[in-house]
C-alpha cells in the first residue's frame, strides 16, 4: 500500500509511546494461551496452537489509523487482542498440514460480525499475516476489528508457519485453508468469548481478491449457518486468469506473478516446471520461491519481459491458442464462473497494470447477468498498491452499513 510521505504528529508519536508501541510487532514476543485438550483437534479446521500477540486499545488504533491517513473516516470503538492461531487443513498432496493465520477479538462486548480478509501476493513466509507487522496485520486489526468485528487474516499454506510450496492462485486450496482457519478460530473464539458472530464479511486484496471470490462460491454452497457469507468486497482481483490475467501480465510485464503461478502449478498439478519453463529458469525460479525470499530479491532474479521465462514450445502453443496443461490449469481455477448469493462489490483503481481493472468489470458483469447483486466500484485514476488504499475505507462503511441492524 503505497502512503504519503509525512512526519508522524508528536501527539499521536505520544500516544504510541504510553501504549508501548515501540514493540510493534515482535512474533518472538508472543505468550503461548493455554487450551483445554478437547479445544485441539488434528483434523480439517481443528487448533493446535494460539498464541497471544498483541492488546491493542481502541486509543492505539485511532493513533494508527491518523498516522496512516487513510483517504476515508475509519471509525474506531474498540480495542482488540491479537492471536496467532496454527490449525490443520489438507495440503497439496491432501494429507493435513500445519497452517497459520491472524485473530483479532475486539474487546467490545457486542461483534457486529467476523471479517475475513485475503492478503495480496506475497513470498516471504516471514512477513504474513501473522507475525504480525504494522503494515500487514496490525492496521488490519485497527481497520475492521477497530469497529467490532472479529477479523481473521489466514496466511495461506507456505506463508506463516508452513512451510510448504505456496498453491498460489489455485481456488481449491486457497479456499479450504480460508475456511478451515474460520473454523479453527471459531473454536477458540466461542471457548474464550462464549459466543461467535456468523454473519461473514469478506474482503481482500490482489490474489486475495481471487481468494474472496473463490471463498464466498465455497462457503455458499457449504450452507454452513455458522458461516453466512453477508456480503464480499474483493479489491483489484485476478478472476479470469487464462484469458485476461495471464495475457495482461505478459504484455505489463508482471514477471514475478507469472513465476508464482507457474511453479505453484507445476508442484500442484505434478507437471515438471520446465515443460513451460526454460531450463535457466526451471531450476531458478523453485529457490526463489521457498519462502525465503522477499518479492524485491525475486523481482531483481526474474527477466523484464516475462516471455522470457517461457521455453519456445509453450510459447509457441500459447500463441497459437493451443491448448495446454498450464492454461487448462489456469481455467480450472477461475473465479467467476458461479452465481453469489450475498451482495458482492468488486473494488478497483482504472491505471492499475498489475491486474487489469477489466477483470473487476467483467466479474461483475458475468454475476449481473446471472441475476446476482454485484457492483463494481472505481476508487479512481490509482495504481494497483494504491487500490487498496482508497478501497478499504469504503469497503468498512459498507460493512457498518449492512451489519447496523445486527446491533439493533
């Protein structure tokens, strides 16, 4: 999220002193919270772990929230506690692994409802959700559990604490390490609250775009009444991803995203990467992509032009509108082919060439002539970080707005 440059106000660098936020936000820091053994379950969506990870009074977040200036109000009413949660979900190879993500439970005494948030692309399993840092976790808590909404931010398999291949951009196990970490927190939600709000608010950015699309189509067809999806807003989302994600990023020379997918297929679908792949880069890109390297150290590996990643045979089928085994892939995990039940909005900023503004467009138009309630909104004339940005306030007065009468 890119931010104006400016000098934090001496009153607010006051107030983070007295709140001890000078530990903003150490992982090694977190206290480990004691679970009765009938809490932990080794099965899909089952704990194994929470630790506590942060107390963040209502005052601390409005501090946060005028530091960041945001272009939207973002009201504040309470205080929060931040969790990281490890559960268990299916893997790649289906056999259970260990996942992680972020909890924040406002200390209001009323939820207005829980907030699922999808992060954007991401390769350092250092910097997820859950460590959690300032720009990630931390201002997410202050945006959605700040107005009493228990938020979750899953860290997806191979980020956090897996330390798998990262399934990037495939719907299936996006979709089920989402859901399955709603359910892990559930469990601890009701065993230290009593109670947990089923009304869902989705939202999320770039592949978590892509994430809330595909996690609203599952939990809908779930009918899962301790997780009734009430509205999504995916912000600057890649949905088609064979026909306008894949050719967009070639041509805006988007090299790290490409890589991300290809080698995330290839371990998924067990197709050697070097089928689509140059043999330079079918043995580069899988080290880059272990988790251990930020997108700057990846981008600086990754040539210019991404067609240059390609071997001469894949390009050549691909420009010839063959069929192959990366594209069928592709269309397999596509995000709008289904019919929403709950309201959708689709957010996006028009000079973003990261993730064509198109895709927003059209999901939108794919969803309304079905017949479902969907909306898409231009933030204005931003870039693809700077979506967000101006979405995720609008986004919040959204969620208010149709979460009001469950406080009545």
């Amino acid at each position: 999220m890119k931010r104006k440059r400016f000098l934090l106000p001496l009153g607010v660098l006051a107030v983070l002193l007295a709140a001890g936020a000078w530990t903003l936000h150490d992982a090694s820091r977190t206290v480990d919270i004691s679970l009765p053994e009938e809490l932990r379950s080794r099965t899909a969506g089952g704990l194994e772990r929470v630790e506590q990870a942060g107390h963040y009074p209502a005052l601390l977040f409005r501090a946060m929230l005028a530091w960041g200036q945001l272009p939207d109000p973002i009201p504040v009413t309470s205080g929060a506690y931040l969790y990281r949660v490890e559960y268990w979900t299916p893997g790649i190879d289906g056999a259970l692994t260990l996942a992680s993500g972020l909890l924040a439970v406002p200390t209001a005494n009323t939820f207005r409802g829980t907030v699922s948030y999808h992060h954007g692309t991401n390769s350092s399993r250092h910097d997820a959700p859950s460590a959690p840092s300032l720009g990630e976790g931390v201002l997410g808590a202050a945006l959605l559990a700040g107005g009493g909404y228990v938020f979750l931010a899953p860290d997806y398999i191979g980020l956090g604490s897996s330390d798998a291949a990262h399934p990037y951009l495939h719907a299936g196990l996006t979709s089920s390490t989402v859901i399955d970490f709603m359910r892990a927190a559930r469990s601890y939600v009701k065993h230290a609250r009593g109670t947990w709000p089923a009304r869902l608010y989705l939202t999320g950015f770039s592949q978590g775009g892509h994430a809330t699309a595909v996690v609203q189509r599952d939990l809908e067809a779930l009918a899962d009444p301790e997780f009734h999806v009430a509205a999504a807003a995916p912000i600057a989302g890649a949905y088609d991803l064979a026909d306008v994600s894949f050719p967009y990023a070639l041509a805006n020379r988007q090299s790290l995203y490409l890589a991300y997918l290809s080698n995330a297929y290839a371990t998924v679908y067990k197709h050697p990467l070097n089928s689509i792949l140059t043999e330079e880069f079918a043995t580069r890109v899988p080290v880059l992509f272990d988790g251990e390297h930020d997108v700057e150290a990846i981008l600086a590996a990754l040539p210019g032009d991404p067609r240059d990643l390609f071997n001469a045979a894949f390009l050549a089928d691909y420009d010839a509108q063959k069929p192959t085994w990366f594209t069928s892939a592709m269309r397999e995990n596509q995000a709008f082919d289904w019919i929403p039940k709950a309201p959708i909005r689709a957010y996006h900023g028009e000079n973003d060439l990261d993730v064509n503004p198109e895709e927003s467009r059209s999901l939108v138009k794919r969803f309304q002539e079905r017949g479902a309630q969907a909306e898409f909104i231009s933030v204005g004339p931003y870039a693809h970080n700077e979506s967000v940005f101006y979405a995720i306030g609008k986004v919040r007065a959204w969620f208010d707005e149709l979460s009001a009468p469950a406080l009545q």
